[in-house]
C-alpha cells in the first residue's frame, strides 16, 4: 500500500483525499500547517465573506448539501460543509495539523519523497499531493511610505475577528472579488470608506435568494439546482471564451446593471470597466455599486502616490485620511508551492524549472519529479464555473495514477506539447489582452485553463503511455 503524503486541508486536499480513500488507500496522511481546515475560508474572515458561486456547484458532487441556507452561502457555511465532509470520510483523523512541510525532496535510490517538516522531523512518502492552492498566500503592493503609517493595516485574507469598525475612517485598496464583500458590509458601520480602484471589475446582478425548508424535505433538488448552474455556467464560459452572441449578451447586462443602479454619470463612468470582459474575474453582486454611490463611500480612481502616516495620498496631490488601512488586493497566484522547496531527480529544484513561469501537464504532473502530483496547479483555475469540480477531476486522476503505481514521471516531450498547446491557445484569448495578473514576467499565462471545464475532464484520464 503506497504511502501517500497530501499537503493541505483545503478543498483541494480533501477531494484527494475522499478520492484516495473511496478507492481503498488508506495510508494517507494530510500535513496542514493551520490548526484547523479549510484553507482559503479557514483565512478570509473579513465582514460580508461568502462564496462568488452558487453553493449547488461549490460543493462536491459526492456530498450534495440540502442544508445551505441560501444560494450564494456565507464563509462559515462553506467551512462547516467542508468539516463535516472531512469528519463523515474519516478524513479529519488522517490530518496532522500544526504541521508545515519546508521541502521536499525526491530520493533517487529509495524511490521516494523524503519531507523535511517545520520541527526538524522527516517524512517518507511514496506519492506526494501539493494542494495548496492559488490562492493562499495575499499578495501585498509595496507602496511607498505604507511602513509609516500610523493606524492599523491589514490584508483581507489576515482580517482580525475583534477589529471595530464603528466610526473609524476604513480606506480600501482593491475592487476585487473580495473588496465587493467587504465594502457593502461595512458601509454605514465605518465612518467613512474610500475605496481605491486601478481598474473597474466587470460585475453582473448576483442572483441571491434563500433556501427553504423544502430543500431539506426534497434533496433531489439540489442536484437539479446544481445542474441548472453548470448549465449556466457553459454559457457564461462560452461568453468568455469568445461566442459573440454570448458575449455580448453578458456585457449588455452588466451594462443595464451599471445604468440602473448608478445614476451619476460621473460614477457611472468610473465603474465602467475599459478591459475586455473575462479579463478579470467577473463578479456577482447586487450591493456594490449602489455602495458607492452612498454620500458616505467615496470611489477614488486616482493613482495611489504614497501612504502617510494618517492616510492614502494620490498623484494629484490630496491626503485621503483613514484610521484603518484594508489590502483587498487578492493573492500571489502565479507563484505556485512558495515558500516549499522541491527537488526532483538529481536534486533539481522545481524553482529552478519554473523560473520563467510554472507549468505542468494537465496541471498536475511535472518532468523529472516522480510521482508528484498537484491539487489546482498551473493552468488549472476557472474564470466562470466551480474550481471544485477541477479538484474532483484531479483527484479522480490521482486515483487512476496510483492503481498503476511505479515511479511514475512525465515524459518530457509529453509536456512539452502539452504545454506549447496551451500557451498558443491562451494566446488567442482575452487573458493576453490583459495586465500582469494572469502573466509572469516572461508574458506566460500560468494560472487559467483556456478551454472548458468539461474539456478538462475529458482529457484529464491517466495514460500510462503519457509516462516513463
């Protein structure tokens, strides 16, 4: 039975994980540095947290859940969810939490993974599972003079529990998925927020409602609710990935949204996104900008010039005071397993493989390090659809590669293909029109998967023939 070693106790690593164990392995171990589970909505504990995807499709297809309250969940839903899939698959006994992984390295002779932990300790595994994620390091700008400022700063993914709002000056950097939360439900609560914004998020109405008793009584109708998501989500996907009809459909309506609920043409102007649609993230909200449109919350689209001690100055010369400083600037999401120091054959570090942008075939699997498998690697994050059914995909493939389990490592030409695939598909698509988000330094896209999620599963079926 291979000893099997999961890093993380995120969605990612549980999908493993209940994979591997319905499969019949069970020497399983899952390393998390945190003292509970739950990765991203372990860490995002800031005001008006909850998911950007209706709960039918952000949950696993093996664990329907009746008992959502409503169709866009908060964040301790999702992460009671997540604990009582961990605790009914006996996967919560499995993980070793308060256990950070340094490095890993692969032993040529022993033919295995030799894991050096954060207390000097070693581990020995046959198979290696990285799932840490895209998005769990935040990603902080360096902003001159913001080591001088006077008040409290933080970052939204290191939001304090017991901080007060009440009265206090809120400043808000960032109109991302997060900042959309966050601001609504603070407004009106602080003084004042001034939210500001580098570019305008395409947004669309974010269709909310509540959950009845009738959901519980009647489960079935969740899995119909999830298929009628994943329906919508085909199209939404199709729009992003350049139908016209479907594209142009979307914009009309994000469009409507904005004249509706923003009557000032001034703000209006300022909301109004210059990239193309798909090239960030499109959000789903209703309270975001008539949040910005109250005499209380100030959009301010100005280039930030500095930090002060007492507040946020811009290029045009005005000091923008607050008492308490908000990062919602997102994750460093194309910096993949850092901090963890990997070696492969030879001692060769990933590092030094990815240093012109990470890249793995079907996402998972890299030359020259046997038996490494990732949980949401390079390639793999979705702009319109659920990043879980990804992870099930990817833990399904897990399972078929450990069945046939020898030092399985990737040919290289393999990948090679693979990889020039994807890079040429990406660059005949709305990422490449985009700024550095998506992009490393050399101009690789390293984070988004060009095609469709059912593409994906359709291609991601172990081959034994894909390794050497």
């Amino acid at each position: 039975m291979p000893r099997i070693a999961i890093i993380g106790a995120g969605f990612g690593g549980i999908a493993a994980a209940a994979a591997l164990f319905e499969a019949g392995f069970r020497d399983v171990v899952l390393l998390e540095k945190a003292d509970r589970l739950g990765g991203v909505w372990r860490d995002n504990e800031y005001p008006g947290c909850a998911c950007d995807v209706p709960a039918p499709l952000y949950s696993y297809s093996f664990a329907p859940n009746p008992d959502w309250s409503r169709r866009f969940p908060p964040r301790q839903e999702i992460l009671s969810y997540l604990q009582r899939c961990a605790d009914d698959r006996s996967i919560t006994g499995a993980i070793r939490f308060g256990t950070e992984v340094e490095a890993a390295a692969w032993d040529d002779d022993a033919n295995c993974w030799r894991l050096r932990l954060a207390d000097g300790s070693e581990l020995i595994a046959d198979v290696l599972v990285p799932a840490v994620g895209q998005l769990s390091r935040p990603a902080i700008p360096d902003l001159p003079g913001a080591d001088r400022f006077a008040g409290i700063a933080l970052h939204t993914a290191r939001w304090d529990p017991a901080l007060s709002l009440a009265g206090k000056r809120v400043a808000v950097i960032g109109t991302g998925a997060s900042a959309i939360q966050l601001v609504p439900a603070i407004a009106g609560t602080a003084r004042r927020v001034v939210v500001f914004q580098r570019s305008a998020p395409w947004t669309l109405p974010k269709p909310d409602r509540r959950y009845g008793a009738l959901h519980r009584r009647l489960p079935a109708l969740m899995r119909l609710a999830r298929a009628g998501t994943w329906a919508m989500t085909v199209f939404t996907g199709a729009a992003l990935l350049g139908n016209r009809p479907a594209a142009w459909l979307l914009r009309a309506v994000s469009a409507a949204q904005r004249r509706w609920q923003v009557r000032d043409p001034v703000l209006r102007a300022q909301v109004t996104p210059a990239e193309p649609m798909g090239c960030k993230r499109v959000l789903f909200t209703s309270a975001w900008l008539p949040t910005l449109a109250r005499p209380d919350v100030e959009l301010v689209t100005t280039a930030i010039d500095t930090v002060t001690a007492h507040g946020v100055r811009t290029t045009d010369g005005t000091e923008h005071p607050c008492d308490i400083l908000v990062y919602g600037t997102g994750f460093a999401a194309t910096e993949f397993l850092v901090p963890l120091d990997v070696s492969g054959r030879g001692g060769r570090k990933l590092a030094d493989v990815w240093r012109d942008g990470a890249h793995a075939y079907l996402g998972m699997t890299v030359p020259g390090f046997p038996n490494l498998f990732l949980i949401y690697g390079p390639n793999t994050n979705t702009g319109n659809t659920s990043v879980l059914y990804f992870h099930e995909t990817q833990a399904r493939y897990l399972t078929q590669a450990v069945r046939r389990l020898t030092p399985l490592d990737v040919r290289p030409e393999v990948a090679e293909s693979y990889d020039e695939e994807l890079q040429n598909r990406l660059a005949g698509s709305v990422w490449t029109a985009c700024r550095s988000w998506y992009r490393t330094a050399t101009g690789r896209v390293v984070t988004n998967w060009p095609g469709s999620a059912a593409e994906y599963r359709r291609r991601a079926v172990f081959r034994r023939t894909d390794f050497r």
